[in-house]
C-alpha cells in the first residue's frame, strides 16, 4: 500500500517553484489516495533566525494557500508539525541509530554548508534526521517533493537502514520520490539558481500571493540573453528555456508543443503570454487566499482538527515503534 506523505515550510508564502514542484501534485494525489498526510513543516523553520510568532503566522497564510490550491482537509489529512509531538520523539530514536557515517554526511550536505553560513545551530545540522521523522512516523512510501530535496529522500532511506540494522527489525520501508513535470523551477533573475524565498534577488521569486501588477512587472524583468528570436538551448539560454519550461508547467502544455509555438518569435510575446497565463493561475489561488485569511478561525479549526487526526496515527504508530524494539 502507498503512503503519501509530504510538507512545506512556513518560510513565508509558498511560491510558484513550490507549486509547480510539489504542491499542483498534493492537490490532484488527493483524489488517488485516501490516506494523503500534509504537513506545515513548522519546526523546521526554527533553525532559520525567525520568531515563534512568525512562525505561527507564517502557518496559517500558508495552510490558507493550500487550502485555496484545492486542498480539502476532508480528503487529505492537513497539520502543522509541531502539534504533534511524536516528530520529535521519533527523530531523535532515529538521531541515536545514526553513527559515525551519517554524521559525517550531516555535515556535507550542501544546504547545511549555505545555511550555517548565515545562522548556524545545531538543529540546522539535524535538519535531515528530522525529516526523516516527519517522514517514517507515517510509514510513509511515496513523497510527493521537488528535486531539490533528493538528498534528503536518500538520507531518510540511510537513517532508516541504520535504525533497521540497530535493531535487527524491519520498522522502516524504503521510501520513494514523487516528481512532477517541472521538479526544479529556476529563478526568473538568475537561471542558473532555483526559485527559492531563502537566497537569491526577490525579482526572481513568483509568489502565489503576488499581485497581478507584481507577476508581470516580475516576468517583464526576467533575466535571458541578447541573442534575439527564441531557440531551445539550455545551456546557451537558460533564461529563455525556463520561460518555456515555465509556459508549458503553468499551461499544462507539452514542452515541445510550447518550443514549436514560440521558436524564432520574439521573447516579448513570451513572456507577455507567459504572464498572463500566471495571472490566470495565480490571481484566483490569491484571491480565494486572502479570503480565507479575513476567516483566520476557519484556518485554524482546519489545522486543530488536522492534527487530531494526524496524532491517532501518529499515537499509534510510535507505540508500535516502541514495542518493536522492546521498549514497550
Ligand atoms: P520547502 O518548504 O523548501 O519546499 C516545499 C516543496 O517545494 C519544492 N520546491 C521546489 N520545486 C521545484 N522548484 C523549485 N524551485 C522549488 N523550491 C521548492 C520542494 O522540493 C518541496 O517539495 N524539507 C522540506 C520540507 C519537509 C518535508 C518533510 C518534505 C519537511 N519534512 C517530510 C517531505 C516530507 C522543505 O524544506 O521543503
């Protein structure tokens, strides 16, 4: 049996590389799985220089996107982290099987490298083994995430090898990456970088809670090349490519019927199509958003009654975690 599983952090709004990575997914997995569990990754957003209150506040613009990209907490199961304290529980059972060789890796892994540059502690270099939790709590098989989380898919299957290997069970199944069409969105100010909220310039960042005014004026800047009429090339034009890439995600056209359309035509048309095709997707995500967030009790009865049930399970499934490795 498949187990979905998947979160986000409340860094802030969710943007377009997390919709068009993971998100557009969450939403059509929902009606193929009755068992989709959907986390606000809250406690992972501590190891950046952030308020609790941020945090909190941050929860709920997010979990009010996710609600108006069509999530429907009826169908899917949809809490923040922190609510349930068995992540915690369970990463750190998972951090005391993880020995000399995953610790190592800890601290090779590049997002750590980045990040303890601006804001070091340790839970930044934990970061993993938490996720890893936040992954296994669930038993979870499928993971619904964008490409940049690869590493951290590969270091839940070590960590849970360890634990297995510890002690002489097998609590823990590998577990599997789900990608989507467009698994790395890059940056619309910088191709050779992905659209991220925690580096590179905010021009290059679509936010799906970004005016009409903001998505065009930001496409119209994107950054491509002087080379004239359209031609596929992504090494020679990256900027151009992932405006087609972008087309063909946002439009649910194929990408080669996308480059057919455009070659040789000038790269103003498109980025004016491409424009307004963001508009049409985002402006209604945004709207609906920001009604919801005029309801905030309505957002948080969601994520209170979301983590009732994500506890249950997750009750059950540390007891039976437990009782496996005879501590119970
Ligand atoms: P986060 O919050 O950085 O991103 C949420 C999702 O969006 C995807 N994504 C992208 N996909 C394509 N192109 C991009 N430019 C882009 N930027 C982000 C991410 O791959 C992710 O799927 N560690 C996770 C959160 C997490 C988690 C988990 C995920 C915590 N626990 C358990 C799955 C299972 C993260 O930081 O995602």
């Amino acid at each position: 049996r498949k187990q979905i599983v998947s979160a986000i952090q409340p860094t802030g709004e969710p943007h377009l590389g997390n919709y068009l990575g993971a998100l557009k997914q969450w939403v059509s997995l929902q009606d193929q799985h009755d068992n989709c569990v959907f986390g606000l990754a809250d406690n992972h957003v501590f190891t950046s220089k952030i308020t609790a209150k941020q945090v909190r506040q941050n929860t709920l613009k997010q979990t009010a996107v996710l609600l108006s990209l069509g999530l429907d907490p009826d169908k899917v199961i949809l809490y923040k982290h922190s609510a349930v304290l068995q992540h915690t529980a369970l990463a750190w059972l998972l951090s005391t099987a993880a020995t000399s060789g995953l610790i190592s890796k800890l601290r090779m892994l590049p997002q750590y490298k980045e990040k303890s540059q601006v804001h070091d502690n340790l839970g930044l270099l934990t970061y993993p083994v938490l996720m890893s939790a936040d992954i296994l709590l669930f038993h979870g098989t499928h993971i619904p995430v964008g490409e940049d989380q690869n590493i951290h898919i590969e270091f839940c299957n070590s960590i849970a090898q360890y634990f297995n290997r510890a002690y002489k069970c097998e609590v823990f199944q590998t577990v599997s990456q789900l990608l989507t069409t467009s698994p790395r969105v890059k940056s619309l100010a910088d191709p050779s970088l992905k659209m991220s909220k925690s580096y590179g310039k905010a021009s290059g960042v679509i936010g799906m809670l970004d005016t009409d005014d903001q998505i065009r004026k930001k496409v119209k800047k994107a950054v491509t090349d002087s080379f004239g009429p359209i031609t596929v090339d992504q090494d020679e034009r990256p900027g151009v490519y992932n405006l087609l890439l972008l087309l063909s995600a946002v439009s649910d056209t194929h990408f080669r019927e996308v480059c057919r359309k455009y070659e040789y035509r000038n790269v103003v048309e498109l980025k004016n199509d491409l424009s307004e095709c963001l508009v049409g997707t985002v402006g209604p995500v945004r709207d609906r958003a920001l009604e919801l967030l005029g309801d905030i009790g309505y957002v948080e009865k969601v994520l209170s009654v979301g983590a009732e049930k994500a506890s249950e399970i997750a009750e059950k499934n540390l007891d039976s975690i437990y009782r496996t490795i005879g501590l119970k």
